[in-house]
C-alpha cells in the first residue's frame, strides 16, 4: 500500500446493505404474487394451509359462464381498442416525426395527456360526457373510451422506433421514383413495423387489464373480466379468484414480454 | 423567360397543402384526444358549477358553488351551514399516505436502482424488465395478493400466531396501513426506473474520485450521487405521488369503507351517493391538487440544479 | 435546342428563411460530363445538388434537364438518381432488393429488374454479396451498392454527395479510379460533390468551385488551377503566394504590372485593368527556383526558413519589401544554395507562372 494510506470506502458495488436492499425489493414485489399463484393449485378452499396440488379452481373457472362471458368482453374490447388506438397512433407519430409547425408541442402533449390524469377524474368525466349526448353504457362507450387512453400507450413504441429512422430514406426513396405513398408502404411501414406491433401489444395489455374507466363508463352487458374480478373479491376470497388472477397475469406477462421482445429485436436488426 | 418568383405563390401552396395532409394524419388522433378528454374535463368543470336535482344529476342552467361549499359545510335541513370535516379528512388522508408512499418507495427504490446501475450490463437489462413487468399485471390482481395476505386468517397473521407473537389475528386489511403497503406496492417500479435511468448515466469515476479525496460513504452519496440521480428522483417522486392522490382500486380493495381516498370519494357520487356536481367539484380539485404538486416538484428542481 | 447540355440552372436563388444559400448561380453541365462541385463547408454546393436532386425547390430562378424546365416537378419524376453520403441503404431490403428499388417503382417487369440488377452487380463487382443486407456490408461495399442502386434506372444524370468521404484513404483512391471508369462505361452525366480540391483535380472533366453561395469560377482541373480567376479559387485550390502589385500603363498589347517586390510583369492588355489599381500576383510555390543571391533576374530575398518534406523542401523567404514567399524545391534535384535560415538568395519568376487577380 502506498505511503500514507487511507481506508477506501470501497466500489459502490459492494456497498453493505445494498444487495439486501435490492433483494428485499425484488422478493416484496414478486412474493405475494407468486403465493397467490401458489394458492391457486392448492386444494384446499381455506387457501391459507396447503393440502394438495389441485387444478380444480381452475377447471371451475373454466365452468364459469359468467367468467367466459367477461372474458369474451374484454377480448372483444381489448382488440378492437388496441386495433383503433394504434392506427391512430402511427398515423399521428409518423406526420409529427417528419414535420415541423406550430402548436406541435401542444399535440405532443395532448398525446400524452391521458397519461398524466387521474383515471378516475377522466372516467367520471367520460361518463358525464355520455350521458349528456344520450350514448348509451355498453361495449361501444367502453371501447371508445379505451381507444382513448390507449393512444398514447401506442404512441410511445413508435415514436421510439421513428426516433432510430434515418429520413434520408424516405428522400432516396422518392429519388428513385417511389411516390410518397409507395414510399409510405415499400419503406416507412415495414421498417415501423416491429415498433407498431409493439405499440398494439401494449395498447392491448392495457386495454384488458383496465377497471376504474370500464367501472364507470360500461353498462351491465360489457363486464369485462376486471370488473368481474372485483366483482367477486367483494364478496370474498375464493381460490376461483386466484386461478382467474394467475390466468391474467400469465397473460399480461407474456404479452408484455413479446413487446419488449419486439422492441429488442428491432435494435439488434437493423443498423 | 420572365424570372417568376416561386417564393411566395409556391410557399403558400405547399403550406396548405401540407395542413391537408396533417389533418388527415394527425387530426384523426387529435380529435379523439379532444372529443374525449379535454371536452369531457371542460364538462366536469361546468357541472361542478350546476345545482343537483333530486336523483343526483343536473339541472342546467342554475349556477351555484353549492357543490364547492360541500367540500367543508354541510347544508342542514334549514338551510344552515355546519362544519363538516369529513371530506377535508378524506383529502387529507389521501395528501399523507400518497407522501408517505412517496418516502417508502424513495427508500427502498434508491437502493435498488443503485444496486442494478452496479451490476455488470448484461444483466441490466434482465433485472429491469424484472423490475417492469409488476406494472404491466393487473392492478386487481395485484392488490388482491395483499387481501389474501393480510387478511385475518391470512398467512401473515398465521405466522405470527404460530412463532407465539400474538395471539388474536392483528387487523390489518382495511386500515391506512393496508392501503400504504398496496400503494406502495403498486407504484415502487416508477420509482425505481427513472432513478435507474439517471443513475445509468452517471459517471462512476467521480465516485472514485470522491474517494480519493477521503470523504466518506456517507458523504459520497451525499454529495455525489444524490446531486447527479437527482433528476431521476424528482421524476420518480412525480410518478408515485400524482398517481397515488388519485388511486381508486387500491384504497377501494384493502381499504374498504373506511380508509377512503379521494378517488373513491369521487366514485361514490356517480355510484351509490348520487351527487354529479359534487362528484365534478371533487374532481376539479383533484385535478387542481395534482398540478400544484407537479408545480411544486419541477419548482424544487431548478434551484437544486444549480448546485 | 441546347442537346449537348445535360443541365442547366438560371440565375437560382434558395433562401433559407433569412439565410441566402445559393446567390444566383448560373451554370451549364454537358452530357457525359464528370462535373464536380468543389468548395468549402456550407458553401452552397450541396444545396444546389439538392435542387437538382429535386428535394428541394428553388426560391428564384430555374432548373432544366435537356431543354426541359424541371424546376417544379419532385424527383420521382425527374430522372436524376442520387448517391448520398450516407448511403441512404435500406435496411430491411437486400442488397439486389436495393439495387432494383427504382426500376420496380417505375413498374418494370420482374425479369427485366433481374437482369439489371444481375448486370449492375457486375459494374461494381459485388455479384455475390447480392441476398445480403446493408448491416452486413462493410463502408465500402455499402457505397458500391448505393452506387449500382441509382445506376440501375439509367437516369439521365447521376449526383453523388460526397460518397468517399466516410472512406480510408487507400479505398478512397481506388473508388475514385472506379468512378471515373464507370462514369466512362455507363456515359451518364456525373455530378460530384466534395470539399477535397485534390479529389476533383484528379477526378473531373470539369470543376465548378463555389463559395458562399457563389460560384466563383467554372473550368477544367488545369484552367483552374493555372488560372485562378480569383484569389478565393487560388488559396482554395493548391497553394499559393499572394503578392502585392500596382497596375501600369499600356504599352501596345500589354499592361505593365509592377509587383511591389521589384519584378517587372506584364499581362496582355485588358480592359479590367486600369493604371494605377491595386491587383494581386498569385504565385505557385512550385514555379520559383532559388538561386544564389545576386543571380541575374532573380529578386533578392533572405531565407527564413526550410522544412524538409521527403520528396521536396518548402522554403520560406522574406523578400526584401517584408513580403513572404514560400518556394517548393525538389530534392532530387541538387541545388548549392544555402537554405540556412539568414542565408541571402534570389528568386526567379516564371512569367507564364503568374496569376494576376483582382484585390
């Protein structure tokens, strides 16, 4: 050690109590969603003491008209929304990348506005809305609203993928005697493509798993699944409940995973 | 030839025809915004100036603040003002659990995005889309996991009555305590990836450099990294407290009745209490509520990035 | 009918808001021409490039393709291809989908495109890179298929943005060979774009040196560079010396022009020269020879100093007026005069080596 040496605190890295942190983090946000996973093999109807691995919860569910039915609705909606939300959103994204004029900042914005409110205040407000102009509470209130908040979810992945477009592109296209909508099709829309698909993933995920907007906005015929989930844990805990929830989790996962998955690939591909 | 002069004829040309083109492309997007955001928001606020009717709704055309007054008096039957604390206790409680949350997630956040920013680059990646995916899962499903754990024979309780701790079930569902530890739950990954992403870019030599010049851990991280995060955390603080004023399935599920935030307060006058104006009213202070704290973060940034 | 002029652009004005980039520029390009736009950064010569190109549109003022007024039309209706400094490559199509991008946009036929394609690969020897993507090309393969891709069409003209300039030097002296024989094989009219003068005087048929939205002179390699019309094209092309001189009187043909140092010149009569004017002399370091001092028809000078280059030595003087010199001497090419700093020598003029420009 040199002359006058000094205790080095040491690398961030090793810092005591970090790796407790972060694990204690890591186990606070997965282990009561795992037990809940857990808790929905179990045999037991109590679902605190395990007795057996069961899949039962699950094949009730499945025996759930109810369920199927909500189900059913938030499909339904999810799509439609997602379909809506991102052709909107490429749309949009594509003219704001390119251009340049007034007031863009204030679109840019009004983007990302459903982001930045409170669902309940745009929910209630929505509902307000409606029933001034006599629309009636059912799937069509519910998918409009959706599309809505779904914009922006779809806006972000493509925006991204603009950010890592080179505009000469589209002049060499044009040079060499594409028309702009040519240009549109043969280049823009297959180099967005992955960042659009991203985009819908993600409107979709957020359209299925969405409760305040749909709690107020739906009518007694477009029960979606989160609402029957509330629904149901109102009256009580059941294990049915957590084999439903295991179900949409799964589902959220994996859609999310495929987003990114998209994302990832895009960045690896190309340049 | 006669030398024409494109400029200004052509200009003009290309500019309308370029508005053209925008509205096809954007418009569509934009109008949908405003149909369905900015113009219901502008309803709310004109409602919260109308008078209820009989079963709740409007009647057009009678302003009134009656709906603001509620906030803090109650009408009696006479037509007297009386003190009523009840709603100010609702918007008080949702101000100190949403800056509670806030300082919870700050804690266990900073840590955590410190300790991903250190690990070695591949498995950055992995541990952030770890730390993302929670959000993207249903919100119901999430705060449903806590019901099943804090409830009364929920396995919690039963394991401190096992290790002898306690003998009765501690009540912990339906209390402020369960709803600061859903809230928590719930928004800790929005603390975590914007001072992840500051951090990231922070250059690790000047903490060595810090070193080198005998200060301490303390005031490593005091002086060094907290200054050079700090962007990350102010935005971390804005994406948990704003969401958490106005949270409504959380306080709803493991809350119950009594530990009620703003947003249920809201809910309920389109649901079961049946008062649009007051509903409006609430939501317009809500909104209000939430723009001031944003106000007041970005505020406390300017001077500090000065430093 | 003007069928020898491939392009043309009249008294072109583009401003860009406050900002003028082009200031009435006039120019004349032949067919089967290798023209190159040389100048400085931000001189202009992209811009007008661009206009060709048709990204842009002219402020003031026209553009014409073979007696054609193309000044409003886009530019996928004007046959002008365009090679851009970056490529432009793109990147989820391969490298023959690249290369037959413009002919299937004009509707051609499927064999056809293979065929032209297959034919282009040849001209720029990338046969069996062809199923690969741009990402998987190094710079210079890249810049060849960017090249055979605006071939392809067989447009009328073909523009290169600075193409060689994201190159190594040795590959860049190979593509520059390859563009000029290919410019030769195809016959389209080449007009190139670059900042390094000695890339166009190697290059070009023509050189159109530009600055500050002007085009300060039009001419081949050896007129330019021999014959700067201006002191800007003479410090930008090469090197020179710049020496004060005063116009004289006219003695029959020629106009005396007396340089400040002591040399007698004269220049063929002309009407821009009036008793009296100021000029300046441009003057090649190449052209001077050192001699001993005191040597007949040689200016006397002192030498400052002397740098050592391999193949010659750069020589700064000071002429005995205080102005400097520099003097290129070849070291193969023994000379016994001293060229230690302090050393008086003499300059000789080489008068057919002297460049009388306006101040």
């Amino acid at each position: 050690m040199a002359i006058g040496a000094r205790t080095h605190p040491g690398d961030p890295r090793h810092w005591p109590g970090l790796v407790f942190m972060a694990i204690s983090f890591f186990a606070y946000v997965y282990l009561p969603i795992a037990i809940l996973i857990g808790l929905s093999f179990n045999e037991n109807e109590q679902a605190t003491i395990w007795t057996g691995f069961s899949l039962d919860w699950y094949v009730k569910a499945l025996h759930n008209d109810d369920m199927i039915n909500s189900a059913k609705n938030s499909l339904i909606i999810a799509t439609i929304a997602s379909l809506l939300s991102t052709s909107l959103a490429t749309l949009a994204a594509t003219r704001m990348a390119f251009d340049r004029f007034r007031g863009q900042t204030a679109v840019g914005a009004l983007i990302a506005l459903p982001l930045t409110l409170p669902e309940i205040v745009t929910a209630v407000a929505t509902l307000m809305l409606f029933s001034l102009i006599g629309l009636p509470l059912g799937l069509t209130s519910v998918i409009l609203a959706h599309t809505v908040f779904c914009i922006p979810f779809a806006y972000l992945p493509i925006k991204a993928q603009l950010d890592r477009f080179d505009p000469k592109l589209m002049e060499a296209a044009g040079d060499l005697y594409s028309k702009p909508i040519q240009t549109f099709f043969f280049v823009t829309l297959p180099l967005l493509a992955p960042g659009i698909m991203s985009g819908a993933v993600l409107a979709f995920i957020i359209s299925l798993d969405d409760f305040v907007t749909t709690f107020f906005v739906g009518g007694a015929g477009s029960t979606t699944l989160p609402i029957y989930i509330f629904g149901l844990i109102r009256v009580g805990v059941s294990p049915e409940v957590n084999a439903i929830s295991t179900v949409m989790l799964i589902i959220s996962i994996a859609m999310v995973s495929l987003s990114l998955l998209l994302n990832r690939g895009q960045e690896r591909g190309d340049d | 030839m006669p030398d024409t002069d494109n400029s200004d004829r052509l200009e003009r040309k290309r500019g309308r025809e370029a508005w053209r083109v925008r509205a096809f492309t954007i418009g569509p997007a934009a109008a949908m915004l405003i149909l369905l955001t900015l113009l219901p928001l502008g309803l709310m606020v004109y409602i919260s100036l109308q008078e209820r009717d009989w079963s709740g709704s409007v009647i057009w055309g009678n302003y009134s603040f009656e709906a603001y007054i509620r906030f803090i008096f109650e009408r009696k039957l006479d037509d007297s003002l009386q003190l009523n604390a009840d709603y100010v206790r609702i918007f008080a409680r949702s101000f100190w659990l949403s800056l509670l949350t806030t300082g919870l997630s700050l804690l266990v956040g900073f840590p955590t995005a410190l300790f991903i920013a250190t690990r070695p680059p591949r498995w950055r990646a992995t541990l952030v889309f770890l730390t993302t995916v929670p959000f993207w899962t249903n919100l119901l499903v999430r705060n449903y996991a806590w019901i099943l754990l804090l409830r009364d024979t929920g396995p919690i309780n039963a394991g401190l009555q096992e290790l002898g701790v306690i003998d009765e079930p501690l009540a912990m569902l339906y209390t402020n305590f369960a709803v600061s530890v859903g809230l928590t739950y719930s928004f800790l990954p929005f603390m975590v990836l914007p001072i992840y992403a500051a951090m990231e870019k922070m250059d690790f030599r000047l903490v060595e450099a810090s070193f080198d010049l005998y200060a301490t851990r303390l005031q490593t991280l005091w002086q060094v990294m907290i200054p050079a995060a700090w962007p990350g955390i102010i935005a971390g603080c804005i994406l948990v407290f704003v969401p958490c004023l106005g949270s409504y399935v959380t306080p709803a599920l493991l809350g119950g009745g009594k530990s009620m935030m703003v947003g249920n307060l809201i809910g309920l006058q389109f649901g079961a209490a049946r008062n649009w104006p007051f509903g409006a009213a609430l939501g317009f202070a809500l909104l209000t509520l939430i723009l001031l704290s944003m106000l007041f973060y970005v505020f406390k940034v300017r001077p500090e990035e000065n430093r | 009918m003007g069928t020898d002029i491939s392009i043309s652009a009249r008294n072109v004005i583009k401003d860009f808001g406050s900002f003028r980039a082009l200031d009435d520029i006039s120019l004349e390009i032949h067919k089967n021409e290798f023209f190159t736009l040389l100048g400085p950064s931000g001189c202009g010569k992209t811009t007008l490039l661009r206009l060709i190109a048709g990204f842009e549109v002219p402020t003031r003022g026209h553009i014409e393709l073979s007696g054609q007024d193309i000044t409003n039309v886009p530019p996928f209706r004007r046959p002008v291809n365009t090679v851009f400094q970056s490529y432009a490559l793109f990147p989820h199509l391969t490298c023959a989908q690249n290369i037959g991008f413009g002919l299937a946009r004009l509707g051609r036929g499927k064999s056809e495109i293979d065929e032209v394609v297959r034919r282009m690969l040849k001209l720029v020897k990338l046969e069996e890179l062809a199923s690969r993507k741009p990402h998987q090309l190094s710079g210079g393969q890249q810049q060849r298929v960017a090249l055979a891709r605006a071939l392809a069409p067989a447009p009328e003209l073909l523009l290169l943005d600075e193409p060689l300039s994201a190159l190594d030097q040795k590959l860049r002296k190979g593509m520059q060979i390859e563009l000029k024989r290919l410019q030769r094989e195809t016959g389209v009219t080449f007009i190139f774009v670059t900042h390094d003068q000695e890339e166009a005087l190697t290059m070009s048929d023509r050189i159109g040196v530009m600055s500050d939205g002007l085009l300060q002179q039009v001419g081949t390699p050896r007129e330019i560079y021999n014959h700067p019309a201006n002191r800007f094209v003479a410090d930008f092309i090469g090197e020179s010396n710049f020496l004060a001189a005063g116009v004289g009187d006219t003695a029959g043909e020629y106009t005396a022009v007396a340089l400040d140092c002591g040399y007698r010149h004269r220049v063929p009569a002309s009407r821009q020269l009036q008793p009296g004017d100021s000029v300046v002399a441009a003057i090649r370091p190449e052209s001077l020879v050192l001699t001993d001092s005191g040597a007949e028809d040689s200016i006397a000078a002192t030498v400052t100093d002397a740098i050592y280059f391999g193949t010659d030595t750069h020589c700064h003087v000071e002429l005995d007026n205080r102005e400097a010199l520099v003097i290129r001497l070849q070291n193969a090419r023994v000379d016994r005069v001293d060229l230690n700093p302090g050393s008086r020598v003499g300059v000789r003029f080489d008068p057919d080596a002297i460049q009388v420009l306006g101040d």
